[in-house]
C-alpha cells in the first residue's frame, strides 16, 4: 500500500468516524430534550458537516487523479 492510499484510507475513516460521532451527539442530545439550540446538538451538526466535506472533497479528488 502507497503512502497516498494510506492517507486517503485514513482520511476517509477518520471523516466517517466524524460523522458517526456527529449524529450520535444531534441524536442524544435531541433525545435527552436538549433542544435544537442546545450546544450538543450544535456541536453534532459542527462534526457532521465536517466528516461530510472531507468525504466530499476526497471522493472529488478521487476522480481526478
């Protein structure tokens, strides 16, 4: 395995792991009342549109090289 395919591996799984923690935190705070403002789910949401941009932006640099 090539040091870009580890780094691309690793950074597709540390975003997926960003997002997996984001909607735990929307989730569990949602469930626990919290409400929409509260600063859990703020921070969830924070996470999940992170993981999901660098998913994005490794799949579109995927189909350049």
């Amino acid at each position: 395995m090539t040091g870009r395919r580890l780094h691309r591996s690793a950074t597709v799984a540390l975003s997926t792991l960003m997002v997996l923690l984001g909607v735990a935190l929307v989730v569990q705070a949602l469930a626990g009342h919290g409400g929409v403002l509260s600063p859990r789910t703020l921070l969830g949401l924070l996470f999940l549109a992170a993981g999901v941009g660098r998913l994005y932006i490794e799949a579109r640099r995927g189909r350049q090289a």
